[in-house]
C-alpha cells in the first residue's frame, strides 16, 4: 500500500512540474510570439547536393581482353575524336584474321572448282541431249523401214536400245548437273560463312585500338600500361580504362529528395555554389528531371532521392568534373504577399475549435487577442525558407509561433502571455 502511495505521489509532483512549467503567472501560457508580416518579394527554392559534370562525357572501355602495350594519353590531356588512346596487344586477333582470310581463300577455290564442275556437268547433259535425239531419229527411221519390210528385226532391236540408252544418259546428266549445283551453292555458302568470320575478326583486330569518340579532355585515366584488360561478362563488368569529357559545357547533377521533387521543373532557374569555389556562385536552369527514384543505398534506407541536372550558364574553365555542389532551385515566385513563420500554422478540428461542425482538419494560426488565443484558419501557399504564404490573416496580427509543444495542445480563449 505504501508503494502505491508512492507512486501517486510521484505522479502528482510530475503533473504539477509540467503545469508550472506550461503556465506562466495568472495562469497564462508562456508562448513564443511573432507578427503576420508583409513581404515585397517572396521566393521558395529547393535545396539539393551533388556533383558537377561535364554535358557529354564517354566512360572507355574494351571489346577484346588482352593486355594494355601502349597508353599515349595522360589525365588532364586534351583529346580529339579518333584519336588513339590505348593500344591493346593484337598479335592473336591479328592470327585470327590471318586464319580466317586464309581460310576464305581456301574455300574460294572449292567455290571455283564446283563452279566449273557445274559447267562440266551441263555441257555433258547437252552432249547426252544430242546423242538422245540422234537415237531417237535413228529409232524411228530403223521402225518406219521394218515396217515397210526393208529393214531386219534385229536392226530395229538395236535401234530401241540405243534410243533407250540415249534418253537415260540425258536422265543421268540431269541429276550429275543438279548434284553440282547443289555442290556449287554449298561452296558459296560456306564462302560467305568464312568472310562472315573473317569480318569479325577484322572487327576484333581493329577493336584493339582504343580511339576517343569523342573532342574532351581526359578526366579520369583508371589504367596504367602493361594491365590486363578484361571484357564484361553477365553480371560482372569490364574494365574501365579512361573518361573522356568534353568541358565546354558543364552541368551540376544533384539528387533532390522526393518531397521536394514534385516542385521542380523544366527551365527552372537555379543557384550553385561549390566548397571549392565557395565566393563564386554561378547560375544555370533545370534541363532534366529524372523519372523514377535513384537506387537506395544500403539495407535500411529510406528515403528516395531523385536525379535533377542544372545547366550552367557561365561555367568556368576551372570546373572540373566530380567537385562537389549544392544547388538552390528557385520552384516559386510572389510578390506583395503575407507570410508567417513555418511553425506557427498548425492542423486544428473546426468543431474543436467552434467554427462549426466536426470534419475536416484545417490550418491555421492562433491570432493573440487581449491576452488570450484564438485559431484564425488560413489558406497556405508556397514555403520560403522558415516561412510560409497566408491568406485569411490581416498583416501584422500578432500570432503565436512557439514553443511546439506549447502549439501541439493551445486552444481558442486559452490565456497566454509572451517572451
């Protein structure tokens, strides 16, 4: 039962530290106060951090594995499109060419020989058309005599098989003409199918040679001469040897989180600084919006960030790709508008409040009148900084602003007293 007694106690002194904490003298509420100010111009901008880049930008890589034996460039070097930026060793795609162009030349020659077999097998096909109407000629004239009775049996009999023998050797060089055309085709076929490697092989060879795709500068030089270079396979990437960037334009690409994103725009102007440069801002507009959200990055991440490029205007000679920046995105121009304190408008019920019946939740501020509170609803527009567009107040109503705690509980005809 002490216990109990106890407990109760330390309850009740816990209740009256939190009442005298909240009430001030006379039983007023100590609370932070501020006025509904007017402002000429009043901007809302979204803030965001990244990274400059250059507008066109190439990351190099390898089609063929093989090891690096000359690199010409270095980082820092200023390059032009065609140029040769490393040499990978060529000797076995040189031998794969060799063997592929021999074995094209190979099978060119078998191209030809069934070529002229086909041409063997026609002429004798038109020799054994020759010999058949010549025996079939001699047929007949040999039946016409035997039938006049001038001509023996065994003339006639000799004549049939000839005839006979005349018309199946057309037959036989028919089908020898087919099987060489047949052969010819196959020929072609698989000389096309060795020019077909031979290509590639080519390709492969002249793959060795690492060209620049584009004019720029060589900002990130990952290789020296004499590694490995190994191509991507599946799931696993190759390696990057250099990235080209063509400095004549610059971008700042910055990841705005996904609560701001929706405020962002094509063409919106913006303001960015970076820690290298930190006397010199420069200004650029909003070319492009990512779609979809950026990749999280670890298991319990939460917050989804989206991919927003700014376009420099007067970038610098000096930038250089990869310096860090923050950017301020200006999504909202007013002017002549009210403004309040961010923290001051606050979610009230109107039937709490006696504004009428119980629905919807409403915004709005607690007006300070004589004393003591009451909640003014106001209509919000853009956010600038700590503070926030109103309507529905007039200019200068003293509001109360804070403490949050304070605001999360007050009420209409509460009494407060100020700071």
């Amino acid at each position: 039962m002490r216990r109990w007694l106890g407990w109760l106690l330390v309850v009740v002194m816990v209740a009256a530290v939190a009442v005298a904490l909240r009430l001030g003298r006379n039983g007023a509420v100590l609370v932070d106060a501020g006025t509904v100010a007017r402002r000429a111009v009043f901007r809302s901008y979204v803030t965001a951090s990244g990274e400059i880049v250059a507008t066109r930008f190439a990351d190099i890589g390898s089609n063929v594995m093989g090891k690096i034996v000359s690199l010409p460039v270095k980082e820092g070097e200023e390059v032009k499109a065609g140029q040769l930026l490393a040499q990978i060793d060529s000797v076995p795609a040189r031998s794969d060419l060799d063997a592929a162009e021999a074995q094209v030349r190979a099978l060119e020659a078998d191209a030809r020989a069934a070529t002229e077999q086909v041409a063997t097998a026609k002429a004798d096909a038109e020799q054994a058309r020759a010999r058949a109407l010549e025996a079939n000629l001699t047929l007949t004239r040999t039946r016409q005599l035997h039938t006049q009775g001038l001509s023996p049996k065994s003339d006639l009999d000799a004549a049939q098989a000839a005839a006979d023998s005349a018309n199946a050797q057309v037959t036989s060089t028919a089908a020898a003409v087919a099987r060489a055309v047949e052969s010819r085709d196959g020929a072609l076929r698989r000389v096309t199918q060795a020019q077909a490697q031979a290509a590639r092989a080519r390709d492969v060879l002249s793959k060795t040679s690492i060209k620049a795709p584009i004019d720029g500068v060589v900002s990130r030089l990952q290789v020296r001469e004499g590694e490995m270079v190994v191509i991507g396979i599946q799931n696993q990437p190759g390696t990057t040897l250099m990235t080209i960037s063509d400095l004549s334009g610059i971008n700042a690409e910055v990841k705005v989180a996904e609560a701001d994103v929706l405020r962002v725009k094509l063409d919106q102007s913006a303001r960015v600084t970076l820690e290298a440069m930190p006397d010199r801002p420069f200004t650029g507009r909003v070319i492009e919006i990512g779609a979809s959200a950026l990749p999280t990055t670890g298991a319990g991440a939460a917050a989804r960030e989206f991919r927003v490029v700014i376009r420099l205007d007067h970038p610098d000679a000096s930038l250089r790709p990869g310096l860090t920046c923050d950017a301020e995105i200006l999504t909202g121009e007013k002017k002549n508008v009210l403004t309040v304190p961010l923290q001051a408008v606050v979610l009230r019920s109107p039937g709490a409040e006696g504004a009428g019946d119980i629905g919807a939740e409403q915004r709005g501020v607690f007006a300070i009148e004589g004393g003591v509170v009451r909640f003014v609803p106001v209509t919000t527009g853009i956010i600038g900084g700590l503070d926030i567009e109103v309507d529905g107040v007039e200019e200068g109503t003293p509001i109360v602003v804070g403490p949050y705690q304070v605001l999360r509980t007050l009420t209409t005809g509460e009494a407060v007293r100020t700071n």
